[in-house]
C-alpha cells in the first residue's frame, strides 16, 4: 500500500517551506513546525542571536536536548529516525530556495 505524498506549506520564522508529506503525517509535521517556530521566536526575541541559521541552531539543540533527556512529552522509539527524515526534507528544501 503506497502513501499519499502531498506538499504542506509551513511558516517558520516568517518563511514559506514547502515540505512534501504523507498525508497521515501532515498533521504532527505542522505540529512540530509550530513548536520549532515558537522556539525560533523565543530565541530570536531575547535579542542575543543575529541570523536565522545560527537561531535555527540553537532552537534545533533546545528541542533535541529536551527530547534525549525526557523533557519532550512526544519521545518514542523511532524519534531518531523521524528527526532524520524530517532533516532531509528540509535540507532538500533549503537546497531548491
């Protein structure tokens, strides 16, 4: 049975990505855009970083340390292998813009 890929438009800091998704996945896809949003907004606010790259860094590491240490409410068996895929799609993003 093969999935439905259908592209989801996210707004991360201000930018438009487009991400193509399985459509039972478009759902926690958005979820988790809006939570790195939210960090990149809060790093972003304090003032402290300059360049969306380095606040991506820094939120990426804040959402990823909460996650390894059990302060993420959403850690299963198979968060590593999500968190790959999800760089891959937007690296492949970031690399057609």
């Amino acid at each position: 049975m093969s999935k439905t890929i259908q592209a989801v438009s996210l707004n991360i800091l201000g930018k438009e990505y487009k991400i193509a998704c399985a459509k039972e996945e478009q759902a926690g896809l958005i979820q988790t855009a809006q939570e790195l949003d939210r960090q990149m907004r809060k790093i972003r606010d304090t003032g402290k970083v300059a360049g969306a790259d380095r606040i991506a860094v820094l939120a990426a590491l804040n959402l990823t340390h909460d996650a390894v240490t059990g302060k993420s409410p959403a850690v299963d068996g198979d968060f590593c292998d999500r968190i790959i895929d999800l760089r891959q799609k937007i690296e492949k993003v970031l690399e057609n813009s």
